[in-house]
C-alpha cells in the first residue's frame, strides 16, 4: 500500500477537484452571483451564509478568480 502525505481533506477536495466539471463551476458561480444580487435587492441577510459558505468552497477548490471576474463585471453593472 502507497502512503500518502495528505489529510483526508486534501484526497477529498482532490477527488471534488477532478469530477467537477466546468459546467458545475459555472453553475455554482452563476447561483452565487444571483443570490448576491437577490441580497442586494432585498436588503435581508437570509441567504448570506450560503453566499459565503459557497464561495469558501471556490476558494478550496482554487476557482474562485474565475468567479471574482463574474462577479466584479456583475457589480459594476449593479450600481450603473
């Protein structure tokens, strides 16, 4: 048997990392952005904690440059 260095979390988000699709990470990105945009027009705090958790999870899967880019055009069109 193969030891390995990595924690369970590492060979966990690794397996994520591999399966997930391009079109999931738009999916999510897209879900994000709306949901943003949905807080912002509502002024509540119902779905902010979803909003964060999810992009913690892009920030460990290393896509969330991808949607940092999303994001900043959606805003600047937000407060056009």
């Amino acid at each position: 048997m193969r030891e390995s260095n990595q924690t369970l979390w590492e060979l966990a988000l690794n397996q994520v990392k591999e399966t997930l699709s391009v079109y999931d990470r738009d999916q999510l990105c897209e879900g994000v952005l709306r949901m943003i945009a949905e807080d912002r027009s509502k002024d509540g705090t119902e779905q902010r904690n979803l909003i964060a958790k999810s992009i913690h999870i892009m920030l460990a899967l290393d896509f969330y440059k991808d949607f940092e880019v999303q994001f900043l055009t959606a805003t600047k069109s937000f407060y056009k």
